[in-house]
C-alpha cells in the first residue's frame, strides 16, 4: 500500500467501481471526509505543496462534488463550481484529483466528461497544471490565458466554449 493512502491497488481492480455525485448538503461527514483526505494526500502530501484547499467554496450553492469510489473510498474526484461572468452562468471545473493506485484507469477522464454534460450548453474553465494541458485539449478545452505560477506550480488558464 502507498504511503499517502491506504488504498491497495488490487482491491481497487478487483472491487466494483462506484459513481457518485452530490452537493455538499447531500455528502456525510465520513463522505466529505474522506474526499478531503485524497485532496489532501495528492494536492498537499503527494505534490509537497501546502496550499489552502478548504478555500470556502465547498459548500457554495450549486456546487457539485463528483467522484468514483471502491469500498467507500474515493479513488478519483472533480468539483463544479458555479461562476458569474458577464453573459451569464459558466461551469469552473477544479480539484480533479486521482489517487496513485488508481491512475491509469481513466477515471479522471471519465469524471470530466460528466462534469462537461453536466454543465451543458455553459462554458467550462479551469486552471490546470501546466504538464496537464494537453490531456485537458483532449476535451476540447483551450489555453485562454497567459500560464501562472499558482503556490509553486505553473497553472495554464482554459476555457471550452
């Protein structure tokens, strides 16, 4: 088992894989919890960047936490959040977060997927991890920005359309 978690690798391929979806109303408190935790473990421990995550909008109205789970345990994770910009509502998609034992599976891939037919016709943005930008072009998002330093970690900004 990893060090940052205490997930095991073939337990996560051999266990079934669980969708899940809720507002920070709907989420329990092992539930949010434990999605706190795998933020913590990659963002924070895994990455060696302390940062402020519990930044305020977890709970916002018309926030989604979306997030595949093996025996309880979050193995991969994505926030919506809902932002105003002049024209109207638009989808900000962050924290999209896979634990170690789980990369490879596509999962992230799968939960932006979600979050894109969950937002709609709305625009999407984030900010991503510079070394991630190519996998985020692969739906359809866009640098629509100069790139950032963000707590030590260059960030590009993309927008989709």
């Amino acid at each position: 088992m990893s060090r940052l978690t205490d997930y095991d690798p073939e337990v996560i391929s051999a266990e079934p894989m669980i969708f899940r979806t809720a507002s920070f109303q709907d989420l329990d408190a092992a539930t949010l919890y434990a999605l706190l935790k795998l933020r913590v473990d990659v963002f924070v421990v895994e990455q060696a960047c302390p940062y402020p995550d519990l930044d305020g909008r977890d709970g916002e109205p018309g926030t989604r936490h979306l997030w595949y789970e093996v025996n309880r345990r979050p193995v991969a994770y994505l926030r919506m959040l809902e932002d105003t910009e002049p024209g109207g509502t638009i989808c900000r998609i962050g924290r999209v977060v896979t634990a170690p034992e789980a990369r490879g599976e596509g999962l992230a891939g799968q939960l932006l997927t979600a979050a894109l037919a969950a937002a709609g016709d709305r625009p999407a943005v984030l900010d991503a991890q510079s070394h991630l930008a190519k996998f985020y072009a692969k739906y359809g998002f866009a640098p629509s920005g100069p790139e950032f330093i963000e707590d030590g970690i260059p960030h590009l900004p993309m927008r989709r359309p």
